[in-house]
C-alpha cells in the first residue's frame, strides 16, 4: 500500500512538471473574459427571469 502510494505521488509529480502553466497577460485576459461573461449570463437571467415573472402574474390575475 504504501509503495503504491509512493509510486503515485511520483507519477503525480511527473505529470506536474507537464503542465504549463498561463503567463500573467494570458491569466489576465482569461479571467477579465470569465467576469465579463459571467455579468452578461447574469444580466440575462435576471431579464428573463423578471419577464417570465411578469407574464404569470398577468397570466393569473
């Protein structure tokens, strides 16, 4: 079990020193992409969902 454990960590290890990892320009550019994105699906939940509100209560009155 713990030669097992061992053997994983190293694997780990090895696929870590793969991985390349995002210069500040690119980390920058992507996460103003997500917030920005994450305001436009917010706003336009929140109309569709005021509209959708909006046409029950007409519905039900």
């Amino acid at each position: 079990m713990i030669n097992k454990s061992i053997q994983f960590l190293k694997e780990v290890r090895l696929e870590l020193s793969k991985v390349s990892y995002p210069n500040k320009p690119e980390l920058m550019g992507s996460t103003i992409i997500v917030v920005v994105m994450s305001i436009i699906m917010a706003a336009f939940i929140g109309v569709v969902d005021f509209g959708l509100s909006q046409l029950t209560k007409l519905i039900l009155r």
